[in-house]
C-alpha cells in the first residue's frame, strides 16, 4: 500500500478546481430548503426551554425573595415555555413544508435531469 501517493492524491483534490456538479447544485438546494425551518426551530425551543427554566427556578423560590405571588408567577412562566416547547414542531413542520414548495419545482426538476443522465 503505497500511502505517499494516496497522501498526494488527497492533496491535488484538495487544491483542484471543483466543477460544480448537479448533485452538489441539489444538495444545496435541499439544504436551502431546509434552513430556514431548522434555524427557527433551534431559536425557538432555545427561548422556550429558558423561558421554562427561569419559571421553574421563580416557582421554586430559587430566584427572587420566595414569596407566594413570584411562585404563581413562576407557574404561570414556565407554562408559557412548555406550550412553546409543544408548539415548535407543529410550528416546524409548517414552515418546512412552505419552503419545500418554494423550492420543489427547482429540486423536481435537477433530480430529473440527474436520473435521466444516468440512464
């Protein structure tokens, strides 16, 4: 096994110009298609896991002087994040399938001209 010449081929791709190929053109548009679903998802179970948290620290006296009032305020937060922990996914899926057909006639139509070039 000859490893300075596989180490030399990695190079050379490594350096070489990359043709833009139309696999690569329909992973990109899939991804496209896909971030913006994703990146709202992310920040909004982010937000709304902490929004939970700080209302379970409020309703177990951990924040604040402990009184009755920030407890029941602490409840009523931590309610409001886990409805917005419920609703990211039902929320995802719209917004997924919005953009994905945004951009279904593009990706349609590249796989087809990638299917029919292999056969």
């Amino acid at each position: 096994m000859n490893t300075d010449k596989i180490y030399a081929e990695a190079i050379v791709n490594e350096y070489s110009k990359k043709s833009a190929s139309k696999v690569v053109a329909l992973r990109k548009l899939d991804r496209a298609a896909k971030r913006p679903a994703q990146i709202f998802t992310y920040t909004f179970g982010i937000i709304a896991a902490l929004v939970a948290g700080v209302g379970m620290c409020l309703s177990m006296k951990v924040i604040d002087d402990g009184s009755t009032a920030m407890m029941i305020l602490g409840i009523a937060v931590g309610i409001i994040g886990f409805i917005g922990a419920g609703v990211n996914y039902p929320i995802y899926n719209r917004i997924l399938q919005k953009s994905k057909e945004k951009y279904a006639g593009d990706i349609i139509r590249l796989a087809s001209e990638i299917a029919n070039e292999s056969n």
